[in-house]
C-alpha cells in the first residue's frame, strides 16, 4: 500500500494543460487585482496624510476596516453577499461572464490595496516635509504638490515594500479557490482529484508558485537599484 | 536561482526520506483508536447536513449509528464511537487515502470508474438525476438545457454526463451544494443539477419551498453506497453486515419513514422494485 | 431588507462554537489562533537565531526554510499537511493538528525575519561593549541584544500576529469549524450571505483592532 510515484501524469492527459490554464488565470486575477489595489492604495495613502479632516477619515476607515478582516471572508462577502445588491443589468453581466473571477478579483483588490494604502502612506511620510512646502511655496495646489512632487517620490521610495505586498498579493490569490476561480491551487487539487496523484500536483504547484514568486523577487531587485534616490532611504517604511 | 535549486534538491529528499511505515488494516485501526471516523456532508438534506438546532444529522449518519457501528463493536468486542469529517465530492477520496477518515457515509454514488481506486458497500438507497429550478422556469429536462447556465458540483457523475450528452450548455461546477444552490438562488444560474432526492432535501429545507421545483426524468442511475479504503475486506465485511441486518430486521424501513415517509419533510416513496433490490442484495447468513 | 434574525438565532452557535471553540464540531478561531501564535513566535525566534548564526550548515538551512516558506501560499502549505504527510507517514492527522502545524511551520518563517531584523536593528557598538565587560556570547544575547530587539520588533510583532490571527480563517477550508465556517454552515441553510458575512467580519474586526490598541499602548510604555 505504499505510494507510487508517477510523476508523467503531470504531462499526459489534460493535466499539463490545467496547469498553464491554472497559471493564467492566477496572472491575470493577480494583475488586475494589483491594479485595483495600486490605484485604491495610492489614493487612500495620499488621502491619509493631506490637511484634510474627512477625506482622512474616510481613507481610515477604509484601510482599518478592510485590512483587519481575513481576506477569505471578503472572498465570500463579495461572491455571495454583495451580487444581489448589484443592478439587473449588472448582474446579468457578471453571471455571463465568470462571476468567481470578478469577485475574487475585487476581494484581493480591496483588501490588498488596504494594505498597500499603509505602504504608499508610510513611503509619503518618510519624505521631509520641506519638500511639500516647497512645491506650495513655488505656487502649486495641494493637489497639484501631490500629483508631481509628492506621490512620485514616494512610489520610488516604497519599492522594497510593495515588492513584497505585491508578492502577498500574488500568494493570496490562491484562497480564490474557495470560491470556485479555477486558479493555479484550483487546478492542482483537479489534477489530483482526477489522477489521485497528489505529491506530484502538489510538487507541481508549489514549484510554479515558487518560480514565480522568487523571479520577480530578483526582477524588482534590479529595478530597485534603477529607481533608487540617492540620499533618500525608507526601507522598512 | 542556485539558492532555488538547492532548495528544491533538499525539498526532494526530505519527501524521500518520509517513508511509508507498514500498512494495516482499517479494523485494526478502529481497535486501536476506539473510534471510527466518516467523512460526511454538512450541508446535503435528508442524508447529511447541519439541523436548524446546529447539530449534524441525516438518513446517512442513522444508518452508520444504528448499523455500521453495531456491527463493528459487535467485531472487536467493544464499544466503538462514531466521529464526524466534513467531506465533499472533490476532497472525499483524497480524505480516504490519506486515512484523515476511514469511510465516506453520504451521498456518494458508486460507478466503476470510482472502483478503481476506492471500494464500495452494498447500495443503500437509489436515485437518478434531475434538475432543481425557479417555479416559473421553462427548463422541463435534460432535452431543455442547451445553451443554459446548468450549475453542478465539482467532480460528481451528473457534470460528467451533462458534459457528455448536452455539450452546448454552459455547465458551471461548484465546490458543493450550498455554493451550486446560492448560484441558483441569485440566479448566476439557470438549473442546478443532482440527485433528484437531494434536490427535494433541498428544496424542503430552502428559505422558501415553494419558488423551487424538481423538473426532468432521471437522467443518470446514481446508487449510494460507502466508500472506503481499496482491498480491506474484512472491514468492507463488517460495513456490508452491519448494512444487511439493517435491510433484514426492518429498521431501514423505519429509518427510511423517518426521513421520506409521507409525514417528513422530504416525502420520496419507496417504489418496490427498489424495495426488492435493497432485499435481494441481503446475502442468506 | 437587511434581516437580523439570522444573527440573533445564530448567535451562541457563531461565538459560542466558531469563535471559542465550545460545541458539538471540532473548531474555534481563537483555539486555533493563540497556540498558533505562541508557538509560531517561539519557533520564530529559533528560526531567526539560525539565520543569523556563524556557522554556514545552520544558517543555510534557515535561510532556504525561510526563503521556501516566504515563496508559498499558505492554502498550498495546509493542502501539504492535510493530505501527503498523512499519506507518506501513514497516521491520521486531525484538522486540529492539520491546522496548528501548518500555521506554525508557515508562519514561523515570517516572525523568523521579524526577529533577525530586530537583532540586527542592536547596534554593534552594543554588542561590542557587552563582550568588553567579559560577557559570553549567549550572554549577551541573552542580557543585551534580545531585550533591545525585542522592544523593537513589537510594532512588525504585532502586525503579523494580526496576519497570522486573520489568516486562521484558511482552516475552515479543511472542515474546522471556526468563525468563518460556522458562518458557512449557517449560511447553506438560511442562504442569508450579506448579513453573515459582514457580521463576522466585524468580529474579526473587533479582535484584531483590540490587538493593535493593546500594542499601541505596550510600545508607549517607558522602557
């Protein structure tokens, strides 16, 4: 009774097939999640530090609130609880074309730029406030100070930082699988459900995470050196 | 990518250092432990689900606690108790091999394509697929759903045959049945397909019976039976007992008034060739 | 619309069951997270020694551990325990102690890198000056470094303790009934998701915010 290991049911059948599949969709949820979560992150982190009173609050809330609850309840929140909420129209559209996926997508996105919003928050901060009173001294708005002076720096300074959010995000991607995306983990339980070759779906996925994962880690290293201010350090925020 | 490689190559041997220790039996196991673990259904009315006073109950569980497990304490001489898994269709077999449970007891069908690589017990109920949908739907079977949005779960027989038969509509496959009938409920779906009794365990305990029905002729022949480790026959003989002297003394038939006899929830009479068939798989002692 | 009956009916079974652990299923978030914690913590600090030992064979190790673990989603880790250790060692293993190790294993690998660079963070001179005053170095470990980095860490202590406290909710996958399973188990049968979603959700809120304010004021305490 012992296990026998049949590594080729990872290439014949349909299995290599499920993996890439796996793959792509793991890539595509994670990038548009990133792209939610970067454009959410940037707007609620620069709204955390402006003179304003209510937009500061309004990014609190949203920051405390969505980073503080575990992500596989916004999974199911945004999957089961909000589509009934949504408009006829709306709705029909979803259901035609792939439910799971945009919601997933809008969970990773929401919590992730949460939590994304404390990197660029942080990364801001970091910046001697001279720089602010400068542009305003130089007769550009608040706005305006933000947009070319402020945010820019600081997205350079964060890079270390939401490398490995982003890594996060890129992991997190896989509890879509409770809520039926058909996903890289999705697809490596079909692979075992179907061969009953478990160690060698697992082996499999685990090794594309981890590929993934530490390519870009080395990738962003480079592009780290690329962008970095010299005189101006905020590793560790 | 060196540090990778070498953690891959260290990753490896430690899987090969883990060698599997002796196999035993499942008897064996119980012995030892006292206790026999199911992996079942929490959420799959009547067979196996979690009651409105939040406790785990079901046809299924009733056939293990009044039949299995006499028979196995009767076996090996002492009292055994009864532990509950949740197990559903993609992660029941793996639960199986990888001994986290040592029978599956709730609503899985036996084929031959599953034989090969678990065993089954004698059949303890029969059913076919239909399909569950709104009130005012006109999805009337198996011949209307072309082009429809049809839910069903992940790695059950009906997705394998809608798959085959009708592959023009749009099957969607769901890790259970509560996330197939929430589909449904808001409508992401036009039809959910299962087992027709499951389809009325659900719709009787559905917020609201009456927006549902259950449409269509059998499609499938689904046969329940339990599942358990391949080439263990002496506990597959005490399982099948335990089943036989159910069906022999009467108390299936109790049992079965109990969850679909005219006064339960779910009233799905025994017709007698399937009464007949329970019977004659009961071997002479 | 909104229909707060769901909650109050479910109430002892959501608190009592899902997040205390007292009931009818194996389950319970907080069960599950305290240990959790603890002795991902403990094991961190091994982990986080290790890294930065002299030697390479320990060192080594630890790195590679960390850098695998930090590579990994953690639903991959729980799927490794839940069903190929079992297989390969031929023992059952319960959902409790699926859970329990793959947490530890998993997250001992974060608070490792917290605790390295908290001993990084005790400046050299420091270490330099304990060994001037004849102490060994266990000792200064011991006496000099790790009060100092401790104080330091608390804040990314802390922030991961919430992650880890959060990412309990991941159990549920495997049958252990904690808060967001109970809420699932509720949900298949009044199919009420928004009202029981968002109340839990809550829940966790309040927990992990109590956890933060707790920390907030232990980071402001004098030394």
């Amino acid at each position: 009774m012992s296990y026998k290991f049949d590594w080729s049911v990872l290439w014949s059948g349909e299995s290599g097939g499920w993996l890439l599949q796996g793959l792509a969709t793991t890539l595509e949820l994670s990038v548009l999640a990133w792209v939610l979560a970067a454009a959410l992150g940037i707007v609620s982190g620069a709204m955390r530090t402006v003179p304003w009173r209510l937009l500061r609050g309004l990014a609190t809330f949203y920051v405390e609130f969505f980073r503080n609850v575990p992500l596989l309840v916004w999974m199911f929140f945004w999957y089961f609880g909000v589509p009934p909420l949504l408009p006829e129209a709306v709705r029909e559209w979803l259901f035609d074309h792939g439910l799971p996926f945009w919601a997933g997508m809008f969970a990773l996105g929401v919590y992730h730029g949460a939590r994304m919003s404390e990197v660029i928050r942080s990364g801001i901060q970091s910046i001697p406030r001279t720089q602010f009173e400068a542009s305003l001294a130089m007769g550009l708005t608040t706005f305006q100070a933000y947009r070319v002076v402020i945010i820019p720096i600081a997205l350079r300074l964060i890079v270390p930082p939401a490398t490995s959010e982003s890594l996060n995000l890129l992991k997190n991607s896989s509890v879509a699988l409770t809520i039926s995306v058909a996903e890289l983990t999705f697809q490596t339980r079909q692979i075992e459900t179907y061969t009953a070759k478990a160690i060698e779906a697992f082996t499999a996925g685990t090794l594309i995470y981890l590929v993934l994962c530490v390519g870009i880690a080395i990738v962003m290293t480079r592009v780290e050196r690329r962008f970095a201010i010299p005189g101006l350090i905020a590793r560790g925020g | 990518m060196k540090r990778l490689l070498t953690l891959v190559l260290a990753f490896a041997l430690g899987l090969a250092a883990a060698a599997p220790a002796h196999a035993e039996g499942t008897l064996d196991k119980i012995n030892q432990s006292g206790v026999l673990v199911i992996g079942t259904r929490t959420a799959s009315p009547p067979f196996a689900y979690v009651n409105k006073s939040n406790e785990w109950v079901g046809f299924t569980i009733d056939l293990v606690e009044q039949g299995v497990l006499p028979s196995l304490s009767k076996k090996l001489g002492k009292p055994i108790k009864l532990e509950k898994k949740e197990s559903t269709p993609p992660t029941r077999i793996p639960l199986l091999t990888s001994n986290a449970v040592d029978l599956i007891a709730g609503t899985m069908t036996d084929t031959r394509a599953r034989r090969d690589s678990v065993d089954f017990s004698i059949t303890f109920f029969v059913t076919g697929a239909q399909f569950l949908v709104k009130r005012t739907s006109p999805i009337k079977g198996i011949e209307s759903i072309a082009n429809r949005r049809v839910a069903a779960q992940q790695g059950s027989t009906n997705a394998k045959i809608i798959r085959e038969r009708v592959p023009t509509a749009k099957l969607q496959e769901f890790p259970d049945q509560p996330a197939a009938f929430q589909a449904l409920t808001q409508g992401q779906v036009d039809a959910y397909t299962n087992d027709g009794i499951q389809l009325y365990g659900l719709r009787a305990k559905a917020p609201k019976p009456d927006d549902w029905k259950v449409v269509g002729d059998f499609f499938s022949y689904e046969p329940y039976g339990m599942a358990m480790r391949k080439n263990d026959s002496e506990f597959r003989a005490a399982v099948n007992n335990g089943l036989m002297e159910l069906i022999e003394s009467g108390k299936y038939l109790e049992l079965y008034d109990k969850w679909f006899g005219p006064k339960s929830e779910t009233p799905y009479p025994l017709t007698p060739e399937n009464r007949r068939f329970l019977i004659m798989q009961v071997v002479p002692k | 619309m909104l229909d707060l009956s769901v909650l109050v009916n479910n109430f002892t079974f959501l608190i009592v069951q899902g997040l205390l652990g007292l009931g009818g299923f194996t389950g319970g978030t907080l069960r599950l997270a305290v240990p959790a914690i603890v002795l991902g913590f403990v094991f961190g600090i091994f982990v986080g020694l290790a890294r930065l030992a002299r030697a390479r064979a320990i060192s080594l190790p630890a790195t590679l551990y960390v850098e695998f673990f930090r590579g990994v989603p953690l639903v991959m880790v729980i799927f490794w325990i839940w069903f190929i250790v079992p297989q390969l060692l031929r023992v059952p293993i319960p959902e409790y102690g699926v859970a329990l190790t793959a947490f530890v294993i998993f997250e001992a690998a974060y608070f490792g890198e917290i605790v390295r660079a908290g001993i990084q963070s005790v400046p050299r001179g420091q270490v330099e000056a304990a060994t001037a005053l004849g102490l060994t170095r266990a000792q200064t470990m011991r006496f000099v470094v790790l009060p100092q980095a401790i104080r330091n860490m608390v804040p990314s202590l802390v922030t991961q303790m919430i992650v880890l406290f959060k990412d309990t909710s991941l159990a549920s996958i495997i049958g252990y009934v904690d808060l967001t399973k109970a809420a699932q188990i509720v949900n298949n049968r009044e199919i009420r998701p928004f009202e029981l979603y968002l109340f839990i959700a809550v829940v966790y809120w309040v927990c992990t915010y109590s956890m933060s304010q707790v920390a907030r004021r232990f980071e402001r305490r004098p030394a």
